[in-house]
C-alpha cells in the first residue's frame, strides 16, 4: 500500500515537472515572437530561411554551442559568433561590482 502511493506520488511528480518545463517552452517561444514583432526583425528559421515565427527549439539550438568564459568579473564568449549569422545576439553584461 505504501509503495504505490510512493508510486503515484513519483508519477504526479513527474507530471508536474513536465508541465513546468512545457509551461518554460512556450514561454521562451512567445518572448521570441513577441520580440520579432516589436521590433520588426526577423531571425533565421531551421531551414536557413528568415521567419518571423521562430520556434523554441530553433533558437535553443542556435545557443547550444555557445560557451561563457568567466575570469575574475570579466566574462566574454569562448569564440566569435560564426559570420553566417548576421543578427547574433549581442548581450551587455553588467560587471556586479560597485
């Protein structure tokens, strides 16, 4: 009896974080959408092509690669974004000193 209401506990737990990262997913899709649409741009769709309906999983495996090398408070990227895609991200990253 008490192995299965661990049983069920750990299925509804599952459940649970499954909903959340799906919630986080279509979080991230929107932002992406939402930005395309305010600023009138568009980014580069999974065949190459300009859309202005990026997808998530486009964009996360635009960054997958991307590494942040941390020295001291300095940070910068490990490598150059390549030069095919001309509306990298540029990020400002604000030393947390003060």
């Amino acid at each position: 009896m008490v192995r299965q209401a661990r049983q069920i506990f750990f299925v509804d737990s599952l459940l649970a974080v499954r909903l959340l990262t799906l919630l986080l997913w279509r979080l991230v899709e929107r932002a992406l959408r939402v930005h395309v649409e305010t600023t009138g741009s568009t980014l580069t769709g999974w065949d190459k092509k300009e859309t202005q309906k990026p997808t998530a999983f486009t964009m996360m495996t635009k960054f997958a690669a991307v590494i942040v090398v941390k020295v001291g408070s300095h940070r910068q990227h490990a490598q150059p974004f390549p030069s095919s895609e001309p509306s990298a991200p540029q990020a400002n990253v604000a030393s947390a000193s003060g």
